[in-house]
C-alpha cells in the first residue's frame, strides 16, 4: 500500500516544522493543502461541493499530525430551513486568510 505522505522524492515540499510531509499528488488532502496555502478558507460545505469530500475534520487532523499548522474557528450559518448552526472553518496562517 502507498504511504498517503511519502517522506523522500521529487516534488516534496518541507512543511513549516521542516519536516517532508507533502500529501501524495491528486489525493483530497494535496487540494485540501493547496485550497488553505492560496488562502482560502474552507468549512465541510465547501469540501463537499470543491474537492468531493465529507471528511475534512479528518483530512484536516491528517494534515497537523503531519506538522501543517492550521487554524480553526466555530461559525455560524443557516441551514435550508432556516435553522442555523456551528461548523468549523479551516485556514492556514500567514496566508492572508483571516
């Protein structure tokens, strides 16, 4: 079986701890990675519709172990039926994403 972050190749990129920890290119957590590096702010929603995906929270917890520093915040939204309720919002620091 493939590791999901190879340690040693071409193309790995050092994550700020300075560790290899790049994701394997074309895997949800290589977009995920590079969706929070531009900037973007991203919730469960928007994993969903852009990378196809109803597992951040885990792709996320994925990323840290591997030493990728990302911020989370509670936000509020509506549902379709106009309830509302608390998600969580990805980002990357230093990004410009607030």
């Amino acid at each position: 079986m493939k590791k999901k972050y190879p340690t040693q190749g071409p193309g790995k990129e050092l994550n700020p701890n300075g560790t290899s920890a790049t994701p394997r290119a074309g895997t949800v957590a290589a977009q995920v990675l590079e969706a929070l590096k531009a900037g973007r702010r991203l919730t469960a929603s928007d994993a969903w519709s852009e990378h196809g995906t109803a597992r951040l929270a885990s792709v996320i917890h994925d990323l840290r172990c591997h030493g990728w520093p990302i911020n989370s915040e509670t936000v509020t939204v509506r549902c379709r039926d106009g309830r509302v309720a608390h998600v969580a919002r990805y980002s990357m620091p230093g990004t410009g994403a607030q």
